[in-house]
C-alpha cells in the first residue's frame, strides 16, 4: 500500500484505512485470494483465483463504501506553473482509445483527490502509440508512477515512458513476430532488456540533472496488443507495483506474476565462497567488518526491482485490466468497487470514453492516489 500524504496545513486529514487482520497483516481481499503465481498461460490452464457470486446490478455511482470521501470530487488546486518551463504541466486527465483486431483498448490516467486538493501534479503518466500498420502493427500501453513525494516525480514518469515507447517501436518488427508465433522466452529476455535501458536512461538523467536517482525514478507497466485478429496473445511486463486483472464471466481474477525472492544462504557452487582452496588452506572468516570500495573497481550499483512478465490468452468476452497502484489498491480493498466494475463491465458492448472514465472514477474512502487504469475488451 502506498504511504499517505501529509495534510496541507488547514487542510482536512484524510483517515487512514484501518490496518488487515489477521497474523500475517496481508491486504484484505474479502473472499478473493490471489492466483498462483504464472509467467504465462494456455487456454487449457487451470482458473486464477474467483471472487465469489456478485451482488445485484448497480446502478452508476459516485462512490461506494458506507461513507464519502474526504475530498472533493472535482479538481480544486492547480499545480504551480513555472512560466520559463510549461512544458512540464501534467494535465489532471488523460483519456484514450482504440479498437484493433480482436480487442478494444480503454486507456486513462486521473489526478488523485490528495493531489487536487494541494495543487500537486499528477505523478503518473500514460502513453498509448501504435507502431506499424494493418495486421502488423503493434500496440504499447505503458504507465509509470514517479517517487512519492520526490520533485519531479511526473517528470520522471513522463521519461520512462517514452523511452520504453521508443525501445518498443525500434524494434515492434520483432516483436510483433514473436508475439504471433507465441515465443514467450524471446519476448520475456528481449523485453527485460528494453525496460532495463529505459531505467537505465532515467538513472543517467538523474545524474546529469545532479538529482538521487532514487528520486528521480518511477516504476513502469505495459500492456502489448497484436492487430492481427487472429492472435489473441496479450503481454504484460514491467518493474514495480501495481495490478494486473481479468474479468471473465462476472468474476475478477487476480492474475499479477509474482517476483521470486532468493532466500537463505548461498548454496555451495552457486554464489557462496567453498570452505577452502584447492590447496587444502582453510579460508579465513569473515567477521563481518565492511571494506572500504576500491578505487579500481566502479561501485556496486543498487539492487534493482525486479522484473515482472506475463502472457495470457484471451477468451471472447473477457476484460484485461492492467493498473497503477492508485487503483489496485481500491479493487483489492473493497469489494463494492469489484461488484460495481464487474456489473459496468460485464455488458455485450465496451463502454464509450466518458462512461469508462466516470467508472474508473468511482471514489472509495482512504484511497486518494494518482488513478491509472487500462483495460482491453475482447471481441
């Protein structure tokens, strides 16, 4: 869960949400328990994880919960504007669409109540492009969300997304080809190495800028679509958190890939010193006292996130949701909101550009992050 803003003086506090229960304090999905963990799937694979039966259709709703939110509804602040620099405004919406091949692409990124209120820009940023043309051509989705509270943060969101887009359309040629002949080790290696230049590249831009580059950073997620209506092949990847959904059947599955974690100690062979030389010479011990770094060798770099990889094949009639955390979150937390989406988006029909923004809109007390969500309607 992301960390709460700090109230503005004279401005109202927003509550925060109460803690899960439970001894092992994990977020508190109802009775919806998340999928295994996947890099990919077949049609034949076995279910993710199901929310349970729905409750009756609801109508179109401000917010759900028992009670309001804190916050306006509606923008109330504008960011500062710095008059020898406009081209750093982030505008508090952004809305996009398409329909290609077998899916219909809904894209948009929304200023979180907190930020309205202080005047502070939206942190995250959204890119959709489409690289090449008729059946080939290639659709990328990316969204990143910059360091909370670092300055410059949607600046840095802004960078990495168009990097990633241009690493991706230099080379949508290949991927477009991989995608099709469902090459999920090419597409997995190839894509890792496109995201780790893109991050690459805004770490060398915090520096240059004299900036932390752990300040200047934001975390990445992107969605690739195929035109080619014969290929129903979706690609997920990306560094960072977030969420990853489907709705299939009036049933949200939570089908996020997990991020191995190395646990205990190194094993012999892979990683860890042997006990002793060839020679037979015990090693001395290590009692654990840091060495200053050499001036021949460059500095460790930091660890890095990991790198998170997904494909999935698409049914006709499901719905691929692909999210920041401002609203994975929320879908986690309230179950009302999953019911509410799931009745809006379970119809014969994706809905138009404004009825899918006043869904991805609907407010949930305790939750008043950046909202970015992209979804992809099978035909």
């Amino acid at each position: 869960m992301s960390a709460a803003h700090p109230p503005a003086p004279g401005a109202p506090a927003l509550p925060d949400r109460p803690p899960p229960s439970g001894p092992t304090a994990a977020p508190a999905y109802g009775d919806w328990t998340p999928a295994a963990s996947a890099d990919g799937e077949s049609e034949d694979a076995s279910p993710a994880s199901r929310l349970g039966p729905l409750p009756p259709p609801l109508t179109s709703r401000a917010h759900v919960g028992t009670r309001p939110p804190t916050y306006d509804a509606e923008p109330t602040a504008l960011p500062a504007a710095d008059p020898d620099d406009l081209d750093a405004l982030v505008p508090d919406t952004v809305l996009d669409g398409a329909r290609y091949g077998a899916c219909t692409l809904r894209a948009v990124s929304v200023r979180g109540d907190s930020a309205r209120y202080r005047g502070e820009p939206r942190r995250d940023a959204l890119l959709t492009a489409r690289f090449g043309a008729g059946e080939r051509a290639l659709v990328l989705v990316a969204l990143a969300t910059g360091t909370r509270t670092a300055p410059g943060a949607h600046l840095a969101a802004a960078e990495v997304c168009r990097w990633i887009g241009a690493a991706v359309g230099r080379s949508h040629e290949r991927l477009t080809d991989d995608i099709r002949a469902a090459r999920r080790a090419d597409l997995k290696a190839g894509l890792h190495r496109l995201t780790d230049r893109s991050l690459g590249k805004l770490r060398a831009a915090a520096t240059e800028q004299g900036l932390d580059p752990d300040d200047y950073a934001a975390t990445l997620r992107c969605l690739l679509l195929s035109a080619d209506p014969g290929c129903r092949t979706r690609v997920f990847f990306g560094v960072g958190p977030g969420g990853l959904f489907r709705l299939r059947d009036r049933e949200w599955q939570d089908i996020e890939p997990e991020v191995a974690e190395v646990k205990g100690e190194p094993v012999l062979g892979f990683g860890s010193a042997p006990h002793e030389t060839p020679d037979g010479d015990r090693l001395t011990m290590d009692l654990g006292i840091p060495t200053p770094p050499s001036p021949y060798e460059p500095a460790p770099e930091p660890p890095r996130e990991p790198f998170r990889f997904r494909t999935s094949v698409a049914r006709p009639g499901d719905v691929l949701l692909m999210c920041g955390t401002g609203f994975a979150e929320p879908l986690h937390g309230e179950p009302e909101l999953r019911a509410h989406l799931a009745d809006r988006w379970s119809g014969p029909e994706p809905p138009g550009l404004t009825a899918y923004l006043a869904d991805t809109q609907v407010r949930v007390k305790g939750y008043a992050d950046d909202r970015t969500a992209v979804a992809v309607w099978e035909a």
